[in-house]
C-alpha cells in the first residue's frame, strides 16, 4: 500500500483488524471504534481554550493580589521598625545625656525633676526625649555617691501615630567636688 502525501488528496486508511488495531508501516497502532470518533472531533471541544484560558488568567490574577497584599503588609513593617528604631534611639540619647551631666543634678535641692531636649536645645532631627529622674543619697562619702533612678522617653512624632520607647536606668553619680577644708586649722 502507498501513502498519498499530495496535499488535499484523501489519504487512504487501513482497515483495522478484529481487535481494533491497524498496521501502518510496520507499527500497530490503535483505532478508535466509528461511534467514538465523532466525539473527538473538534467540533465538540469548541470553546475549552477559552475557558482554561480564563481559569489561568484568574489563577495569575489571585497571584498577583497576594503578592501586593504582601508587599503593602511588609511595607507597613519596614515602617513601623523604622520608627520604633527611631524611637529607641532618641531615648537612649536620653540616657546619655543625663549619664553625662549627671554631676551638674547632684547640686539641686530638689531630688526629682524633668529634663526636655526640646528645652535644653538639644537637636534630634525632629524627636525629643524626656527623661524623668529621682535622686536619692546611697553613701555620704567621702567622695558622696548618689544614685539617680532615670526613665527616659523617646518620642518620634509620625503622621499618623508616633513612637513612645521608655528605658528605665539607675546610675550611680560620685561627687567629685573636694570636700571644704577643716575650719580649725590643722590639729
């Protein structure tokens, strides 16, 4: 049997055998009975494409809004760390501050009060600390200890909230000061 490979010529099919395989060039291959040859014709598949093309389409769609909710959500921690960050170090600075002028609050007569960095003149790009602070006497000397029980607030104003980060430290302060000379002379 020849094959007829002329473009629009009917090619002509063997016929199959008793179990529905036919032999073409020496391979066996199976042929579908006539009463189901109908059904895998195109004509009863139109339309198909067009719908797993649009279970696709929304199975990438549902894709794409998760990745933007993400992105918006991990955007939203980026910011919050930031201004917590923000907040920590502005009342660590806080700390700082009074560690280094602890001396100068040895001398007040009151034992509590309030230090501002917006009062002192201390630029932080925005933010401020208040630093809350009690003085009590822990050893009369000589040289006098006094300790110093802080909290310090640092506060980083932002549209719409703003961060608020307390550290509470003690700290002992030495009175460096000499002590008065001996009013009797030497003995």
């Amino acid at each position: 049997m020849e094959r007829n490979h002329i473009k629009n010529q009917p090619f002509d099919f063997p016929q199959a055998n008793a179990c529905g395989l036919l032999r073409v060039d020496t391979e066996w291959r199976f042929q579908l009975p006539p009463k189901w040859r109908s059904l895998a014709q195109p004509k009863y598949q139109k339309g198909v494409s067009l719908v797993i093309a649009l279970m696709i389409l929304l199975v990438l769609t549902l894709i794409g809004i998760s990745a933007i909710s993400t992105t918006t959500f991990e955007t939203n921690i980026a910011g919050n760390e930031r201004l917590y960050n923000r907040s920590f170090y502005t009342s660590d600075a806080g700390v700082d501050y009074f560690v280094s002028m602890g001396t100068s609050y040895i001398s007040l007569p009151n034992s509590g009060g309030i230090v501002d960095s917006r009062t002192d003149g201390i630029p932080l790009g925005g933010d401020y600390f208040l630093v809350n602070w009690e003085r009590t006497l822990s050893d009369l000397g000589p040289p006098k200890k006094f300790q110093f029980k802080i909290t310090s607030q640092g506060i980083s104003p932002s549209f719409p909230t703003a961060g608020r980060i307390n550290i509470e430290a003690i700290v002992e302060v030495v009175d460096t000061t000499p002590p008065p000379e001996y009013p009797g002379g030497s003995t």
